[in-house]
C-alpha cells in the first residue's frame, strides 16, 4: 500500500526557473496542485525532497527557502491541499562553508533527505514512490531501494492517478 510520495520540487511541482526562491516565481506545474490534494484525499503524505544549492552557492539564504515553502503551503490551503514536510539541502561541492559529511549525506543522489523521511513518518520503503525529474532523482530512489518515477510531460494529476492506480 503507497503511504507517501517523495516530490521532487523544481521541475516536478514548481515550473524550473534556476534557483527557485523568490515568491513571484513561484509557478505551479499543471495539475500539480490537484495531484497534491488527490493524494491527501487518500491519505497519502506528499513529501518534498529537494536540492537547494543556491544556498551553498551564495545566491540566497535558508530563511529565503523556508519563506518560499510557507508561501507554498498557504496558496496550497486555499484549495484545501497541503504538503506534509519539506526536505531540502542547502550543500553544494562549492559553498563556502563545505561540510562534507553533510553534503554526502543530503545532497540527493546521496540519501539522508529520504531516510529523515522514512524515520520521521515511520514508513517502510515499500510504500514511497518517488517522482523526480533529473537523474539524481532516480539514483536516490534507486540507492535507498523505493519505486521511482520520472516527471512525464502529461499533466501531474493524470501521472499520479495513473501511478497509484497500480500501487495502491
């Protein structure tokens, strides 16, 4: 039985504009905001797992990303949706305050962002489905052992449909 989905962000929920942190770029993929309501309909956690490396860049801080989720989580009650938990590493190979352990640790396709999922929720790795965008995506899922799947050009609440239909 699915329990949860690990969403990517940029390019799966939200449209890719590189660097995603201001309020007025935020850009709702078609259907994703139906697809995040459908699945809380069924009980399903909708999980954010998401690599923020501006931060670890420079471009922006954490308090920018933080403001940007909130900002998400309010336009999402207005259509009685929510996401249950934000994830995000701020780590980048080039940021000036490099923590290696942490990096290889977050920073997907490395897999700490999922086990804190997966310990906090108290889910077994059978019931996560991942949808991602890039090869890194697919590498973290593949590493920590959960169905994956690539963001499709159809509109995200068709793919989920399709998806669960199969799963759950």
């Amino acid at each position: 039985m699915l329990k949860a989905v690990f969403f990517d962000r940029d390019g799966v929920l939200i449209e890719d504009k590189g660097y995603v942190h201001k309020i007025k770029d935020l850009k709702w993929k078609t259907g994703a905001i139906k697809a995040i309501k459908y699945l809380n309909s069924k009980k399903i956690l909708v999980i954010i797992i998401t690599n923020q490396s501006g931060i670890g860049r420079g471009f922006y801080q954490k308090k920018d990303v933080k403001l940007f989720h909130n900002y998400m989580s309010d336009t999402l009650k207005k259509y009685d949706a929510w996401i249950d938990k934000f994830y995000f590493s701020p780590y980048h190979n080039k940021s000036k305050n490099f923590n290696s352990y942490y990096y290889y640790q977050l920073r997907k396709p490395n897999i700490g962002m999922l086990k804190k999922a997966q310990s906090k929720f108290s889910l077994k790795k059978k019931e996560i489905l991942m949808i991602g965008d890039k090869k890194t995506d697919y590498q973290a899922a593949n590493e920590f052992g959960v169905k994956f799947s690539y963001k499709s050009k159809m509109s995200l609440l068709i793919q989920i449909k399709k998806l669960t239909k199969f799963i759950r």
